[in-house]
C-alpha cells in the first residue's frame, strides 16, 4: 500500500463503469506489485454515510477514508480496480 489516498469529492460526471452509478465521494489507494503500481479505487455509494445501521465494515471504510479495505486488499495477490461501500456491504466487480 501506497502512503495515503488520493480523495474524489463532488465528482458527480463520476460515473463507475462497472455499477453505472453515479458516486460523489471516493477514494483511490495505491498498490505496488513486483515493480508495478495499481489503482484501486474504493467508491461511497451515494446517502451510505447517513444510514445508522450499515455493516461494520462499511462504517470502518468510510471511518478510515478506505484505509481499511486498503489494508484487507494489501494481501491479496489479484487486486479489484474498484470496491464500492454500500448500503449491503463492500462489493466488487
């Protein structure tokens, strides 16, 4: 994992191209690999941050500005381009 994220705010022309959902808020964590960087983008599904019984791990991802999805990923060997926090819980694509 790469120092700290990169924050999408207000970006509402964001649109993910794997949900085609519009996100307003997000992140965007950087991973080395055996001499390569990726990306991973971990996304706030609009209104999430207002719902009070949202998973723990929903609320500890936005909590941590994605630090803790970040830190779960840092030890897969295959990495998502994106996770998205919703209301159901973190989902990729």
């Amino acid at each position: 994992m790469l120092g700290t994220p990169w924050e999408y705010r207000f970006l509402t022309e964001f649109t993910d191209g794997y949900l085609g959902e519009h996100f307003d808020v997000g992140w965007s964590w950087g991973f080395t690999r055996t001499d390569e960087e990726h990306i991973v983008r971990i996304l706030l599904a609009p209104g999430i941050e207002r719902i009070r019984d949202a998973p723990r791990e929903c609320r500890e991802a936005i909590m941590s500005r994605g630090g803790s999805v970040a830190r779960e990923l840092a030890h897969r060997e295959r990495l998502p381009p994106v996770v998205t926090i919703t209301a159901s819980g973190l989902t990729e694509p």
